[in-house]
C-alpha cells in the first residue's frame, strides 16, 4: 500500500482507539458522576442514532463538493474540541447529561460526515485493483481497535477517572489531524455542480443511479435487511444470555470480545474472497454464516459457563461473515460508483442503515415482550435466512437467463 492510503489508515487508527475509550467512559460517566437513571441513559443511547438519519443524506451530496482532505481535517478537530467539554465540564463543575447529549450528538453529526469522506478517500488514494486489499487492511485495523480499546480504556478510567479518560479521546483526534495534513491534496472530481442543480436534485440523481445499477438494488436490499434483523439481535442477545440464561457480565463480554477476533480473521481474507468472488456470491455464502451464528445463539441453553463457551463461539463465526459482508459491499460500491457520486450514495446508505436500527430495536423489543426472547430471536434468524433464500433464487434466476447479444 502507498504512503498517502497508510497515513489515513493510521490517523484513524488512532482516533478510533480514542473513540473507543469513549464509548466506555461517557456512559461511565453519567452513571458513575452524574448518577443517571434509566431514562437518561437510553436518550444517551439513542440520540447518537439521529445524525445519520437527519443529515446523512444531505451530508453526502455536500461532501461530493469538497475537498476530502479538508473534510477529514475539520471532522478530527471539531471532535477533539468538543470531546474536551467532558473533562473540562467535570474539572470547571458544569457538567450534566445535557452536555453529554450535547457532546454525543454533536460527535455523531461528525462521524456522520467523516465516515462518508473517509469512504469517498480511499477510492482516490489507491488503485481500483487495490481497493479490496485496502479494504480488507482497514477492517482488520478497526477490528483490532475495537477489540483493545475497551481494555485501554479501563486502564485509563482507573488511572484518571471515566470523564478523564476522554481527554484521550480528544488528543487521538488531534494526532489525527497532524497526520492527515501530511497528505497531498485530493483533487475534486472536475463537475458542473450548477448543471446538477439543487441538492435535491443532486440528491434524486444518486438514487437514480443506485436504481439502475443491475447490482447495487438487490445489494441495498440485502444491507438493509441485514442491519434490520442484526439490530432485533443486537437489542436482545444481553437480555437473552446474561438476564434469561444466567451467564456472568464478565462472561458475557469475553465472549463478545470473540466477535473481534472473528472480524480481524475475517477482514485478513476478505481481500482474496472478493477477488475471486463477485459481491452477491459473496453475501450468500457470508449469510449462511450469520444464520449459522444466530440460530447458535438462539437454541443456547443449561450451565452459563457452557453457555457463555457456545455464545464466544457464535460471535467468532459472525464477526467472521460480518468482516467480510463490510468489505465486499464498501468495495463494490467504491468500484461502481463514479467519483462525482460516491460521497452522496455512502450518505444514502448511512442514512438508511441508521433508521433501520431504532425499528429493528423496537420491533425486536415488543415482539420480545408479547412472544419470548428465544421465539424473538429465532424469528431474526429466520429473517437472514429469507434473505439467504432470496439471494440463491436471484442468482439462480440471472443464471439462467441467456447472455445479451452483442449486436455492436
């Protein structure tokens, strides 16, 4: 990999570690500082899912305009200044769940558009060929992150306190910062913006596009479904394996730790995988492995030790299909979509994935209350399954209609 493609992969390598200490400590600290109660803590939660729903989409049709450098500049020092407000509200005796709202939904509004250039970068730093090693590459490094962060943050909190332990979320995005500016301009792609019209005109030719791709309607369909029934799961499996079979907490996150080392294993191979399958051939096989996962976790049950073994084992089979499902989409989408283009259309996936979310969370939740955890979570697996089915059937069917003759 070249130069410029390694110094954005460390810069958010590092301000990924210090995202991670803060995905730790920020709720540490309104519960252990501020003493927040139930309500609190889910509007903590769930006001961090908005930003992308709100501006996703309009975020990406402003960044198709811009310069990436600068983008990714100004998101890393927006992010290191506001997540200062933390320690520096606890030393100066300001602080209250509100600016912790405050400070996470600003810091999602950010991340929102930094992960829309950061997508829209890499395409421009690497070779068309090389995108799924750079993929791959990238995935493997955030996946190590998200397996060592929480520990560093531990470490951190204990040592300085949990709003304490933000301050190193806010050096990791000025480091970043000083990394990025070592990049040469990023040339924008040479548009008649003018011609394009309004943003919502800018807006309705990206979901043109993403309707006359042949592959990428189909692809939306199954991302989104994924997510969908991902979040009944995701909602639920804490309640299901600590609450309802009894495994200890601390059980319970080794085994979720698996899931890490899963994806790292899973982002290593991506690469090969995607060379020599193409993305749907890919996404069928990666869905067997999450139905494998998620019906594993469903039929759990007896001594929580045995339980919590089976549970670590499960989530190493999907972090496994997970990394490899991220990187064969993010490459695809990077490959079809002309540059002019791709910030908008990552905005519309982002957007759309992060509405899903909420609905598959309530829906998981209500099902769960009238019909059972286990029936819930058999009803998501069900729902990968579907789209398993679904797929085979797609490609079954494009496989047997005849080849377009070429009358050129």
């Amino acid at each position: 990999m070249n130069r410029r493609f390694l110094i954005v992969l460390t810069a958010e390598a590092i301000s990924s570690l210090g995202s991670q200490v803060t995905m730790v400590a920020l709720p540490l600290t309104a519960v252990l500082i501020l003493h927040a109660d139930p309500l609190d803590m889910g509007l903590l939660s769930g006001i961090s899912a908005l930003p992308a729903v709100i501006f996703g989409l309009f975020a990406g049709v402003l960044i198709d305009r811009w310069p990436k450098r600068r983008v990714l500049i100004i998101a890393n020092a927006i992010s290191a200044v506001v997540m200062l407000l933390v320690p520096l509200g606890h030393a100066l005796v300001f602080l209250s769940i509100p600016l912790l709202m405050l400070v996470r939904f600003i810091a999602s509004t950010i991340s929102v558009g930094e992960g829309i250039g950061l997508n829209s970068t890499i395409p421009a730093l690497v070779p068309p060929d090389a995108l799924a090693d750079a993929n791959g590459r990238f995935g493997a490094v955030m996946s190590v992150t998200a397996l060592i962060g929480p520990a560093i943050a531990g470490l951190l909190i204990a040592a300085f306190s949990a709003p304490g332990a933000i301050t190193a979320d806010a050096a990791s995005f000025a480091v970043a910062v000083g990394l990025i500016a070592l990049l040469p301009h990023i040339p924008v792609p040479t548009v008649d913006h003018a011609a394009e019209g309004s943003v919502r005109d800018r807006l309705r030719a990206g979901f043109a596009f993403m309707r006359a791709d042949p592959v990428m309607r189909p692809l939306m369909f199954v991302a989104i479904a994924l997510n969908f029934f991902g979040s009944i799961f995701g909602a639920l499996e804490a309640l299901f394996i600590v609450g309802h079979l009894g495994v200890k907490p601390a059980w319970f996150g080794g085994a979720l730790a698996a899931s890490g080392i899963g994806a790292i294993a899973g982002a290593l191979i991506s690469a090969p995988v995607a060379r020599r399958f193409d993305v749907m051939a890919t996404l069928t096989g990666a869905i067997v492995l999450f139905v494998i996962s998620l019906g594993g976790i469903s039929a759990l049950h007896g001594a929580p030790m045995l339980v919590a073994i089976g549970f670590g084992a499960c989530n190493l089979i999907g972090g496994f299909g997970g990394a490899i499902v991220n990187v064969a989409i993010s490459t695809h989408i990077q490959t079809a979509t002309p540059e002019a283009m791709l910030a908008r259309v990552m905005g519309v996936l982002i957007s759309t994935f992060s509405a899903t979310t909420p609905l598959g969370a309530l829906l998981g939740g209500l099902i769960a209350a009238g019909l059972g955890l286990r029936i819930t979570l058999i009803g998501a697996t069900l729902g990968f399954f579907a789209v398993f089915v679904w797929l085979a059937f797609t490609a079954r069917r494009r496989a047997a209609q005849p080849p377009i003759a070429d009358h050129g």
